[in-house]
C-alpha cells in the first residue's frame, strides 16, 4: 500500500490553484501559480498581483516576475481538483 498523501501542496508544485487571502482582492477567489511549499506558507505567482501592483502605473511588463511568500496563517483556503467526477445532488431529484 502507497504510505503518501493522496493530496498534498508538495503534489500541486507548478500547478495553477485557486486560493483566498483575506488582504488580497477583498478574499475573493483568485487564480495563482503554486511554485513552492514551505513549513511556514507557500510561494505563489499571481497574474492578479502583478496587474494590481502595476495599476497605478504607465508599465505593462516587467523583465521578471515577481513572487510572493503567503503564510499559511494568511490563507483562507486553497482550492484544487482531484481526478473523479463531481456530480451535483439535483441529478437525484
């Protein structure tokens, strides 16, 4: 028998997850880049991030992404899938 977690964030490296944070746009849902996992939180890139950053400004590139460290205490919930079909309860109604 296979000892390792069906899901871990370690599994999602390198994977588009959807994630809210209560300090970035008002704890909505967004979509973010997860590039690494650490004891304390994880690494992210966020396209969402970067346009808001850069709002205020005539730049619409920069010559490197920026990234972002989110502890784990500033995370509401982080959101992925698994492979197996989801099927709504009003199919049985």
């Amino acid at each position: 028998m296979d000892n390792e977690a069906p899901l871990s964030l370690a599994k999602l490296i390198g994977t588009n997850i959807l994630a809210k944070f209560p300090a970035f746009k008002d704890g909505k849902m967004v979509t973010v880049k997860l590039l690494a996992a650490e004891a304390a939180g994880i690494w992210i890139e966020s396209q969402d991030f970067m346009e808001d950053m850069f709002a205020g400004t005539e730049h619409t590139m920069t010559p490197r992404t920026f990234v972002l460290f989110v502890p784990f205490a500033q995370i509401l919930a982080i959101y992925s899938t698994v492979d197996a079909p989801w099927i709504s309860k009003r199919v049985a109604e």
